[in-house]
C-alpha cells in the first residue's frame, strides 16, 4: 500500500514538472525558435468567444451625451461672448465735474458693498468695457457707480483705462 502510494506520487511529481517546462516554452516564443521549432499558429477564436468578450468590454454610455455637452458648451460660450460685446455699459451723459470715468478691463469684476472682498455682499458684475465712474479710493478698492445706478466698491487694478469723454 505505502508502495503503490510513493509510486502515484512519483508519476503526479513527474507529470507536474514536465507540464511546466512544455508550458514554459509555448509561452517564449524566442526559446521556441531557437529550438528550431515551426513558428505556431495564431488561435482560433471561436464566434461565440468573440461575441461574450464584446460584451465584456467596457462601453461608456455617456458618449453621446459629452458631445452634445461639449456641442452646448462652446455655444454658450460663444453666445456669451457676443452678448458681453453687444451689452457694454456706458453713460449716456457726460460726467458731472469732479468724477471721473473710467473702464473696466477685467471680466466679471464682483462689485461689493464694502470695500473687503470676503466680508461684504456682493451687489453685481462688472464686464470689460463696462464704464463707471469713480468716487472714491480706498486700501487698494474704488468705490464706483455704475450706469445701472449701482454704487459699490471693486479692486483698483481692475479699472485699466479712463474713459475717453
């Protein structure tokens, strides 16, 4: 029994390790030619094997949708772009005596209740080109009003030019 025993073992041991050098070599593809073997065969993947791993690739779903947001997006943008140059606000008066005009050369400068960029209440946007006019000077803030009547504070570097009267 023990006998019949060391001999299955042996044959598994065996079996074992030459099925690990064969695999081995079919796995080098340069040992194999060097051993003077004929070059082999691509497989042949079976049509049902092709159609599950088509199935198994990843598919992203939302392409369609990023190129109608891509699409949508440089619309708005465009649309943007032409509704900031066709809405530039200026006075339609000259300037009383003392004030002086000036343009914005920034996009979308926040105008604040306060002259604190953090601690005050936003009361709206400028655009580049808009035109306001200038009341007061503070630590690095204008205070301006605008066409619309809006009088608020904005950061002194984003007034560029002064308007021409």
């Amino acid at each position: 029994m023990f006998g019949l025993l060391a001999l299955v073992a042996a044959m598994c041991g065996i079996f074992f390790v030459v099925g690990r050098r064969r695999r081995r070599e079919d796995d080098d593809p340069v040992s194999a030619r060097r051993a003077g073997a004929a070059p082999v065969p691509a497989p042949v993947v079976e049509p049902m094997t092709a159609i599950v791993d088509e199935d198994l690739t990843p598919v992203d779903e939302d392409a369609p949708l990023k190129e109608v947001r891509k699409a949508s997006r440089r619309a708005t943008a465009a649309a943007t772009a032409a509704a900031v140059a066709t809405s530039v606000r200026t006075f339609g008066k000259p300037p009383p005596k003392g004030v002086e005009r000036a343009k914005v050369g920034y996009r979308r400068v926040r105008i604040s209740s306060e002259p604190d960029a953090v601690r005050s209440v936003e009361l709206g946007r400028l655009d580049r080109g808009d035109e306001v006019e200038i009341l007061d000077s503070h630590e690095g803030f204008l205070r301006v009003r605008t066409p619309d009547d809006i009088t608020g504070w904005i950061l002194r570097h984003t007034v560029v030019s002064a308007a021409s009267s």
